[in-house]
C-alpha cells in the first residue's frame, strides 16, 4: 500500500473533526501507527523534539495546534498569547508532522457543549493549588486532551517532562478513563543557560530572561546537594533557594514531591520531583527535575 502521508509531501492542515476524520481513515484502516502531539502553538525546539520522537516511532505524526481556553484563567494570558500558525506549519512540517490539527475554539467547543473531565487528587496541589484555582486549569487541559484523543485516536501521544504535573494527570486520566493510548514523556528541551523552553518566554525582557536562567540553577544546586549525600527536603530547598534569591525570583512554589503520585516528600529518596513555578516579568515559568535514584 502507497503511504497516505509519504515523507516530504509537506504538512496538511485541517480544521475540522470531519477534515481530520477523513485524512486519518485510511491509515486506520491500514493499521498504520498513529502519533499524537498536542500543543497550543507558538512552537519551539521541546515541541519539535515530540513531533520528531513521533516521527521516529510511527508512521504518521498529527499535532495539534490549539490554544485551548477552557485551560486559562479569567485575567490569565489567553488573549496575548504567542499565534503563528503559517510559522508553525513551517517547523512541524520540517520536524517531519504529516497532519496539523487546527480547530476553531467552535470545533471543540461548539454551542452547548457541557462536559468537563476532571481527575482528582493530582491537580490539588503545585499548579492546580486551589488558591490559584489550578483544578480549573487542569480540568480544561484533561478535557481537551481526552476530545483530541477522541478525535485522533493515536496509538501514542507525546508529552513533555517540562510540565510534569500535566504528564502524570494525563497518565492518570488514561488509566482511570481505559483509554487505548501509550503515552510518551520526553525530556525538557532548554536554551545553552539551562532555560526551559517555553513559549510564554517570549514575554521576557532582556534583562528577566537573564533572571529566569537561575530556575535552572536552582534545580542544579539541588541536584548537587543531592549528588554529594544530602537527603533531608531541608537543606535541599535551601541549596534550590539561593540563586533564585540571588536573581530577586519569589517562587510561586518551591516543592519536593513524589515523582509517581506528588505525594509530599520529608527525605530524597527513591524518585523524587523537584518542582518551581516562578513569575518573572509578566511570564509564569515553571520546571522541574528528577533528584535521587530515578527507578523507585
Ligand atoms: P504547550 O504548547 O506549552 O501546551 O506544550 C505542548 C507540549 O510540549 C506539552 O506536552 C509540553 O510539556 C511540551 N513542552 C513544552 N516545552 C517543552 C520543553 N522545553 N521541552 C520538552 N517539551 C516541552
């Protein structure tokens, strides 16, 4: 059988279910693997690595561009945020995507749609904190992920480690949900001083992006306290603390936590999560690392 997307033909955009529905039945049919890679756009190097895992593990590669509004709060960055989709086109079709999935807010939102996904216990905490209602946020990203889902119906979809709360609720919601769909963590993607790409850096100025390369350092001094024996959460936040007072950064939350279920960690051991969420200029940055041993 002729491939349906052979490599090099160029990216296909569509807009609508039935577009997407009628590009992917012949590689259904055909059994041909399928990949997920949804994003909000505004594309950089760490979404290009997931479209490339994609590329690399099957035979065809959707992403999604979709800046999903069920996922911001009211004042949040919904309207400023980055959009340029011939730009993206670009990059997805060189990182070898086959099929960009462009909704209108309509398509996935149309008139009377009431149904929210929500998974619990996980978006209690770090960025789902109730005082920032961050369930709200969450209950917009597993609801939109469960239509793309729905829609594509991949065999795998892909996710970065960047926003690693977001990856354990998804892990989460597909075991809970039986949804028929692996799903893929890939790891952060940064600029040569440590910064997480993100496309909200974008709204630093240059003086708060030199400020926002000490996340990065503070991950690395916890990571070196831990490489020389230091277990106790203590003096390991303590080490995470001082370069980003030393940049004038107040994190939002500075956190040791289970890498497998956030659970509050006393002591490093087994695979812990060190996670910092920070605003610096009008951009909210967030990161993580992995301290201890990372097989629990
Ligand atoms: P977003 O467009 O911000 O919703 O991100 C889409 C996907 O790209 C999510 O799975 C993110 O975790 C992932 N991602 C964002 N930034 C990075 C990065 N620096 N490295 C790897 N993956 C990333």
């Amino acid at each position: 059988m002729a491939p349906c997307f052979p490599r090099g033909a160029g990216v296909r955009t569509v807009r609508t279910v039935s577009e997407l529905r009628a590009a992917l039945g012949e590689p259904q049919r055909g059994g041909r693997s399928i990949g997920l890679v949804p994003t909000m756009g505004a594309l950089h190097e760490g979404h290009l690595s997931l479209v490339r895992q994609s590329a690399s593990d099957c035979e065809v590669t959707v992403m999604s561009l979709f800046v999903n509004p069920a996922q911001f709060a009211a004042g949040e960055d919904l309207d400023a945020y980055p959009r340029d989709e011939a730009r993206d086109a670009r990059l997805a079709d060189g990182a070898g995507a086959s099929l960009l999935f462009a909704p209108a807010p309509e398509t996935v939102y149309p008139p009377g749609f009431d149904t929210k996904v929500e998974v619990g216990g996980l978006t209690d905490v770090l960025c789902g904190d109730p005082a920032r209602r961050g369930r709200e946020h969450f209950r917009g990203v597993t609801t939109v992920v469960t239509k793309l889902l729905n829609m594509v119906q991949p065999e795998v979809a892909y996710f970065g480690q960047k926003d690693a709360q977001q990856a354990l609720v998804i892990r989460k919601l597909i075991t809970d949900l039986d949804i028929p769909v692996r799903i893929e963590v890939c790891p952060t993607v940064r600029e040569p001083d440590g910064l997480a790409l993100s496309s909200r850096n974008a709204y630093l100025r240059p003086d708060e992006r030199v400020s926002a390369a000490a996340i990065n350092r503070a991950l690395a001094a916890a990571e070196r306290t831990v490489a020389a024996g230091e277990r106790d959460s203590a003096p390991v936040l303590a080490a995470a603390r001082e370069p980003l007072a030393a940049a004038g950064v107040e994190p939002e939350y500075l956190e040791l936590r289970s890498a497998t279920d956030l659970s509050p960690v006393e002591r490093v051991n087994g695979s812990t999560l060190l996670a910092v969420a920070a605003r610096v200029g009008s951009a909210r940055l967030i990161d993580n690392t992995i301290l201890g041993d990372p097989t629990p």
